[in-house]
C-alpha cells in the first residue's frame, strides 16, 4: 500500500511514509481509548480554550498549511489558504455553542424530574477524502472532541502530511495525547478498526462505493455511522433568473476545488427560454478559465488529484460524446506533466450516459435544456444522488416548488451550494444519510440518554 505525497501537477513523489504496523495502530487505539475515559469527564470551559487555540494556529500559519494541500492534492492555493481559514471558524463555532448545543433538555413528564442528556460515545474513527484535505477532517473533530469523544483519522492516502499536521494541530492546541490520532493505514484496515470494540462510530466522507463498504461494516457491528457520499448536483436555471449572476456563478460552483467536490454543481437544468444565452456565455467563462501551477495565485484551475481520477474522468467524457453528446468546450487531457484536464461543457448528453448519470469528479459540466418548471424538477431529482441543489429564479411561487419538491440534502435559492457551520449538512439517497455541522451534527456522535426521576 503506497502511502505518499506526490505531486499532481509534476508527477513527482515528494516523500513516502511507511504505514503503522499492526502494533503501531494498536498502540493508538488504545491510547485513544485510555484518554477518551479521562477526556470525557473534562469541563467545557477547558475544551474550549483548547479549540480556541487550535483555531488561532490554523489562522497564524495557514499559508503552511495552504501550500501542503496544494502540494499533496493540487488545489490552487488560494482555496487552500482559505480551507485553513473555514477549519478556524469551524472550531470557534464549536467552542462558542457546543455547551449549549448538549445541554440538558428538561421535558415536563409524570416524574418529579425528566430531562434528556446528551452524552459522548467514545471512540470515532474518521474515514476521510483527499479532496479537502484539512476541511473534511476539521468538520468532524470540532464537534466530536467538543462532545467529549476522542478521534482516530484515517485519511486518504495521498494526503499524509496534511492528516500529521492535523494530528500535530490539536497536540499544540493543548488536547491531550489519543484525544486526536492519525492512522497511516490503508483502506483494507478500515472494517478492522471498526470491528474493535473500543470504537464507538464511525463518519465516512467518501464515494458511494466507499460508503457501500463502511456501511456494511458498520452494520454488522450495530455502530452509528454518518455517510457523506457523492453527489451530481442540479443547478437549475429559470427565465426569471439573474442571468448575469447565475452564469458567473455556474463557472465557479462546477470548477471549484477543480470539480473535485461532492457539492459542486454538476448538472446545469436551463429552460428553453433562456438556454442559448446562458450556452453561449457557460461556455466562454468555462473555456476562459486560467489553468495552470496551482502555487500560482493566478490559476484559477489545478491539476487533478490522482492519474486514476484524469482517466476515468476522460473516459466518461469520450463515452457520453461518442454517446450523442455535444461537446462545446475542452473534452481532453492537457498536453503538459501533472493531471491536468480542460475545462469542458457537453450539451444534452443522451439518458444513461455517463454525463447524464453519473458523478463526474473534475471540471466538466453537463447542460441540459428543459420545457418548463415540472421538467426541471424531474430531471432535478437524479435517481441516485441528493446531496445539494442551486436554484435561479426571482419568481417566488417557482421557488417554493423547487425548494419543497428537489430531494435533497440542501437547496440554495440564487446561490451556490456551499457547507457553513451554522447549517447542517449531508444528503440523502445514495449520497449518504446522518449530518454533520450545527447543532444536528454535534449530536451525531452523542448518547441521546432519557432521564426519569420519581
């Protein structure tokens, strides 16, 4: 199992690691174990200074932090530096209300006394993505050690670096030793680990697939598990939309993180009316894209992550144009080192195409034009996915359908899908069930325990 750092826009692996050994991964698990015991029992106030000062390292170096995503996963640097910041926020947001998102809820019963407490589980291992690197990780552990867990991270594998730098983060912050523990393991030790008895839960973010096996492990061990999976998000644009800003939005919500994003607009449902304009201008903002070293402040479009994620993503596009797709831009790999794809726009790929129904994880949008609101809805409602939905419209009778008729984990009216701490976040379908962030998300990994006082 190749665990390193290589860097997706040469090619060059930049340092390799060794993956923990069987007594390695015992020794943390029961490290994690030992503290959660301890941990559990220490007082908000403490947690919180804690979670304080994880917040202002993340601020204080985050361009460190910013140029060791970009370097191990590719994203420009600019998204990566303003990653760092959005995991200070999150872990202010959690020290500033997770106190009184699991305070005690008294309820008026027959008893002298009734409330409903809200207590850690324990151990919670995190499966984490590539893709936001210090994101995906920051989102779980803020609540879960405000809770009073402890966890073990096993990232992706072409991350190393950035899951040391998030366990060394909260070392720093003050969080004892096992409060938060990366594990350089593969994904063949997952079902392991989620066997053992010393683990409590588990959270996935990850691909359907991913989430397929978690899931089932998790089952069978009768473990909570929350699974944030793939996502083909519609983006549905009306002719009573602000057409300037649904365009210019639509660039940024398809090519954001390189289009390797779960959340990331994918499916553009246009009407009739308005179709040909916003065509004509997609495609000029999606060919005009600036792509290049993602250090460089300018580029506006790095690499792809891995060489697997350039060809399968290649593969989907060459299938669906030869399948009566029209392509408007791009559809190529970029003739330079690194893993770099064109900015592309296919038209009316034909039902069952890859681009009509499949997730495409890199920057390539699929359009498709539609008759009237009933349409846009249907083709709104992928079958599989129902992670996130943006829809365009200043007419409010439209937006009420759409708001109450998409099915999906969350609806933007006139704006881009984007995940925030105040709100809770997570899908349904096949992209996953559970939510994290908000008062919702802290209460995943938490013993919801009913008390009854004679």
């Amino acid at each position: 199992m190749s665990i390193a750092t290589v860097n997706p826009a040469t090619g060059e692996t930049v340092r390799e690691f060794a993956a923990h050994s069987p007594a390695e991964v015992e020794a943390r698990l029961a490290r994690a174990s030992a503290t959660f015991a301890s941990w559990r029992r220490v007082p908000f106030p403490e947690r919180t200074a804690r979670m304080h000062r994880a917040a202002e390292i993340l601020e204080s170096e985050k361009r460190r932090f910013g140029e060791l995503m970009t370097l191990e996963m590719g994203k420009p640097i600019g998204a990566a530096v303003a990653e760092a910041e959005k995991c200070a926020w999150v872990c202010r947001y959690y020290a500033e209300h997770a106190e009184r998102f699991l305070a005690d809820e008294p309820a008026a019963t027959d008893a002298s006394r009734s409330f409903v407490a809200y207590q850690p589980l324990g151990v919670v291992l995190a499966v984490m993505p590539w893709n936001f690197p210090f994101w995906q990780v920051f989102r779980f552990a803020a609540p879960a050690l405000m809770a009073g867990n402890v966890g073990l991270l096993k990232h992706a594998s072409n991350v190393p670096q950035c899951a040391l730098a998030i366990e060394e983060i909260f070392l720093r912050a003050g969080f004892p030793e096992g409060c938060f523990e990366a594990l350089l393991v593969g994904p063949e030790a997952v079902a392991g680990l989620i066997a053992d008895g010393r683990v409590a839960a588990v959270t996935l973010t990850g691909s359907e697939g991913a989430g397929v096996a978690v899931g089932r492990a998790a089952g069978a061990e009768i473990k909570k598990a929350v699974l944030e999976l793939g996502g083909s998000d519609p983006f549905v644009v009306m002719p009573s939309a602000d057409l300037e800003a649904a365009v210019a939005t639509a660039v940024k919500a398809r090519t954001i993180n390189n289009g390797q994003s779960c959340i990331a607009a994918k499916r553009f449902i246009v009407h009739q009316a308005i179709a040909a304009p916003f065509l004509e201008r997609f495609t000029a903002g999606m060919a005009a894209l600036k792509v290049g070293d993602p250090m460089e402040p300018a580029t506006e479009i790095g690499p792809l992550a891995t060489p697997k994620i350039l060809e399968e993503l290649d593969a989907q596009v060459q299938s669906s144009v030869a399948q009566g797709a029209r392509l408007l831009a791009g559809g190529h790999r970029l003739p330079r080192p690194g893993n770099f794809y064109a900015p592309t726009v296919l038209a009316d790929p034909a039902p069952g195409t890859a681009a009509d129904c499949e997730e495409l994880f890199g920057p390539v949008a699929s359009v498709f034009t539609v008759a009237n609101l009933d349409e846009s809805i249907a083709r709104a409602n992928h079958p599989s996915f129902g992670l996130g939905a943006s829809v365009w419209t200043r007419d409010a009778a439209e937006q009420e359908r759409l708001i109450r008729e998409i099915e999906a984990g969350s609806v933007f009216v006139n704006g881009m899908v984007k995940s925030d701490p105040r709100l809770p976040f997570g899908g349904i379908k096949r992209s996953g069930f559970g939510r994290e962030l908000a008062a919702q998300g802290i209460r995943e990994f938490v013993n919801v325990k009913t008390v009854w006082v004679a």
